[in-house]
C-alpha cells in the first residue's frame, strides 16, 4: 500500500502488486486507515502486515509488525519546532503507543529509538537498520575527484543548519576557497545563510545526485539534533573525504569501531565526532539482502511460535 507518488515502483518492480492510497488530512485525524477493510476483502489476511509508521489500530494480518520510521512522535520536547508540529507528533506519538499492543514485532533504526518504545515484553523488540549498499560498495579507498567543498544534506529545522555553518566556518578558517553545499528544500534555509556568497544551495536531489555531490564533497557536515538511524550519516562518511556530525545515539552506534575525534567548534556548545574516510573499513554495515533475510528469518520465528501456542490450547 504506498501513496499514489510512488506509483512508479509498480514498473520497477513488476512482480508486486500495489494499491495506491491516497487520504484527505481529516480523513487521517479521523478514520487512518479506513482503505485497510476494502483491501482485506481483495486479498484477505496477510501472513505479513508491515506498518512503516503507520498505527496498528488493529490485527491485519497472521504477523503484524510495526516500524518507527521517525522518532519525532516520541521524542520531540527539545527539537525546534512550530507548536502545530510539536502538537502533530505528539498526537501522532499518542496514537502509537496506544496501539502496540496490536504488534507482533516492533523495530526501530537504531538503538536509540528502541529505548524510547516503552513495552512490556521486550522481546517483541528489534533493531530493523536500512540496507547500505551504495555505502558497501565504496568502502574501499577511493581516486574520486574531490572538489573544494563541504556537504550538508537536509534543511529541516532538526538539522541545525546554523550549527552546520559555524563547523563550516571553522574549516574555512584555513581554507578560504571553500563553498558550503546545501542540498534539500531550499525555503526552509535561513535566509541569512542563502545570503553567504560562500553557500550554493541545490534544492531537493534525487539519492543518485546526492551521492554523486559527497562522492566529491572534501567535508560532509552533518550537525542535526535527532535522527532514527545513522543512514544519512553512513552515505556521509563513507562517501566524502572527511565528515563532522553531531554526536547524537545513532552516529555513535555507526562509529562504535571506527577511529575518530571529538572535535570543539567555536560558538558551539555541542561536541563535533570528526572520521575519515579512510579509516570506515571497519563501519557495521549491513545489505538490504541481510536486512530482507533477518526480517524473514523473524516473521518465520513469530509465525512458529504462534503455531505453537494455538496447539497448545487445542
């Protein structure tokens, strides 16, 4: 079930099928997921239902699993947000929580998203990470072309884009032909950054041009608050020459075995983690092939476990 923006995925990949859904904002607020009953009555009930992000407010199928695909609905009260933002993630958050107790499995990106799921049974648990095979492929030392500039991708208000330009500044300190990149949607940059003569902003890039910018970046910044996974920080690193990103959970997990420093950026009161490229042979990367094959190797443990409970009350 995907939105109807996504209908091209039905020509990528023939052999699946796809029911496009497309919901009024007041329709979520008051009945989410009414289309559910209409496609049951298609397909019946699933040996899998995956809700990325999505409430359970129900069980669907003989397997209900439940995925944390943002962490804002439960941890938002020091992030800079509108008061409208804060209260959407927080009714969002309500509705989760309410609602686990219809999921079979509940995963999370990072373990610092799964500490913030507050269940009785932990074993319902999972760290469910996203494939990086872009990042597996590059892994080793690469003769790109590098030209002289620093990377940030993302311009939400979580990304600290102020923060990203102080540790800019810092490196053009000793280097003053450096330009600052900003890829993302470019009306939610400061205005006062758009200004910087030294800041080229490139709105928002499909993932191959991301990549392409930070296979040549010198520096990739990332300074953001909060995030579900070390994904964006993974392409980061393994792509760019040198990276800066904040020392938040997730980026401590990705470097748990890879050299790097802290690093004190003037007018900054956050710690900086600095890598090298060089030094990410040693990153714990897994392939969407090893992610597809634990997910599986899952929903075969609870559907045999299931089975056996109802034997047992037979």
């Amino acid at each position: 079930m995907v939105h109807p923006s996504c209908g091209e995925l039905a020509d990528l990949f023939p052999n699946n099928y796809y029911f496009r859904v497309l919901q009024p904002k007041y329709q979520r607020i008051f009945d989410d997921c009414n289309y559910l009953d209409e496609i049951r009555t298609q397909i019946g009930s699933p040996d899998l239902y995956y809700a990325y992000g999505i409430p359970i407010y129900e069980r669907i199928g003989r397997v209900n699993w439940f995925h944390l695909s943002n962490v804002l609905p439960l941890y938002s009260g020091q992030i800079p947000l509108s008061q409208f933002e804060k209260l959407n993630f927080r009714y969002l958050g309500w509705r989760i929580r309410s609602n686990y107790r219809h999921a079979d499995v509940i995963s999370a990106e990072s373990r610092f998203s799964l500490n913030l799921i507050n269940v009785t049974e932990p074993d319902r648990l999972c760290l469910s990470v996203n494939g990086s095979d872009d990042e597996l492929q590059r892994l080793s030392p690469s003769s790109n072309d590098i030209e002289n500039v620093a990377t940030v991708v993302g311009t939400y208000k979580y990304k600290a884009l102020d923060d990203s330009f102080r540790v800019f500044e810092m490196l053009r300190a000793s280097n003053r032909e450096l330009k600052l990149v900003m890829i993302g949607d470019v009306r939610t940059i400061p205005t006062a950054l758009r200004a910087q003569e030294c800041v080229l902003t490139t709105g928002v890039l499909k993932r191959g041009e991301v990549i392409k910018q930070l296979m040549k970046s010198k520096y990739y910044i990332s300074t953001t608050l909060i995030e579900n996974s070390y994904n964006a920080a993974s392409e980061g690193v393994v792509f760019a020459e040198e990276s800066y990103i904040s020392d938040i959970g997730p980026h401590r997990e990705l470097l748990a075995k890879v050299p790097f420093a802290e690093v004190s950026v003037p007018n900054m009161s956050r710690r900086i983690l600095q890598v090298r490229r060089e030094n990410t042979g040693t990153l714990q990367l897994k392939s969407w092939g090893e992610v597809v094959a634990d997910m599986l190797s899952r929903v075969a443990r609870q559907t045999t476990a299931a089975e056996s409970k109802f034997d047992s009350r037979r």
